[in-house]
C-alpha cells in the first residue's frame, strides 16, 4: 500500500468545539496516506469536538498549544467550529503557531470558518483565500484576496468550503496539497 506521508508529522490544530467531521474524516486520511498525526489543543488533557447540534468526543491533547513549535511539523491542518474558533482566538500562540507554518512555507490546509484565524493572526492581507460566502466582507476587510472556488489554492495554503456536501473533496485535496501532487481543483 502506498503512504505517500509516510512519517510525516502533521499538527492538527483546535480548541475545544472544533468541527469533529472535519477533524476526524481528515485525520483519517491523513493516517492512511501514512503521516503521523498529533492534536495541539489550547490546554493539555483532552479536547473535546462538536457534532452537528452538540458536544462529541473527546480526543486527546497530544502537545498544549503553548509548548508547540511550527517547526516540529511539516504540515498544518487547522478543522473550523467556531468555539474552536473563539478559543484560539483567546491566545497569542495561535498568532505565532499559524505564522511559523507561513513563513516557512509549510503546507497548510484551513477548513471552511477557520480562515477567520488568517484575519485575527493579521496574515489574511494579500493572500487568497475562499471559505463560506458570509465571510467574504471580513476576509476582504483584513486584506484579503476572495474567490468563490469551493477549494482555493495559495502558495503553500489550501482554504475552502468544507461542509457535508464538500468535505470528502476538501479532504482529497488536502492529502493532494500535503503530498505535492496536483488536484483537479488546481487544474481546473
């Protein structure tokens, strides 16, 4: 079988009421495609998800976000939730673990409301960035750049929509981006 990630280390990164779809469906994937998956939680124990209309599971902290290095990992997934959201909002450490994948052009992959990160961490000016339509005027506000793709491709950054209809191709995309090998949504 192929594992195209084969130990690669990727960080997954969320607060508590993060989007368990996003999170589980595309950690899966990447665990298939053999990379090393650790969660970085705001606080360390446990982080706990959000299905649908309540809390889900619980998922162990693998690194507390305060002690995390951006250079202790080769890519960055960051799944949406907006109480995720709102709690990495809460920490400078977001500003600084999101930054450090950027400047090193590491791949990373924002799920759908999560690119409101890019805005509050100040590294949405100048890129460009798709997500749900309701955040456009936000995005174009921090200096964004907006495309209504359903998955948009910059640099070394993947944002887009992610919901029950897009995930599973938010999610090819992703492994596509993370593995280096071009997506139909590139070519397209």
């Amino acid at each position: 079988m192929d594992k195209p990630l084969n130990g690669i280390k990727v960080a997954v990164l969320v607060g508590n009421g993060f989007d368990e779809a996003d999170m589980t469906q595309c950690q899966r994937a990447l665990l298939v495609a053999g990379a090393s998956v650790r969660v970085i939680g705001v606080d360390q124990g446990l982080v706990n998800g959000w299905q649908g209309r309540g809390w889900g599971h619980h998922f162990a902290v693998d690194t507390p976000l305060s002690a995390a290095l951006a250079a202790d990992f080769a890519m960055l997934v960051v799944p949406g939730g907006q109480r995720s959201l709102d709690k990495l909002k809460q920490t400078a450490h977001t500003r600084r673990f999101i930054g450090g994948f950027l400047a090193a052009t590491k791949p990373v992959a924002i799920f759908g409301d999560a690119i409101q990160l890019l805005a509050h961490t100040g590294h949405a000016t100048g890129r460009t960035l798709g997500g749900p339509a309701e955040m456009e005027p936000d995005m174009i506000q921090a200096g964004a750049n907006w495309s209504a793709a359903p998955l948009v491709h910059d640099g070394n950054l993947l944002t887009g929509v992610s919901n029950d209809e897009t995930r599973e191709a938010f999610i090819a995309s992703v492994i596509a981006h993370f593995t280096g090998v071009p997506s139909l949504a590139q070519a397209a």
